[in-house]
C-alpha cells in the first residue's frame, strides 16, 4: 500500500518510516492519511481512508489519478 501511494504522488512522508524507498507495512495514520488524498483524487467517496472494496476496486481497474501538480514558474 505504501509503496503504491509513495509511488503515484501521494506520499506517506518525506523522510524515515514509510518515505520513498522505506515503506513499512504498517497501515498507520500516515498512510491512512495519504490513502484519503488518494480516495479523494480518484473518486472514492467518502474519502475516509478506508481500505474497503471500493477502494481496492478502483485501484485494481481504473486509471490512477495523481494529484494535480502546481504550474512551474516561467521565466520572464
């Protein structure tokens, strides 16, 4: 779970347990946070963090939607 989140944008944390490249499988506030974002950017209602059949559903069949990105900066 963790390392599916981590790798389509909607990461655990930043840095020590569950970061990129130091996923757990512990299912912690954390994740359960970062699955609620991912819920919400893919259509799963509610968006409650839950690891239910809808959710394992959508991420089984559906395109992942990764979250929307801010525009870079252009120069001027």
């Amino acid at each position: 779970m963790q390392k599916f989140l981590n790798a389509t944008g909607f990461k655990i944390a930043n840095s020590g347990p569950g970061s990129p490249g130091s996923e757990t499988n512990l299912f912690g506030s954390l994740t359960k946070a970062a699955l609620a974002k991912w819920q919400a950017a893919n259509g799963v209602s509610p968006a409650s963090g839950y690891f239910g059949p809808v959710t394992r559903a959508k991420m089984g069949t559906a395109p992942v939607q990764s979250p929307v990105a801010s525009p870079a900066a252009t120069p001027a």
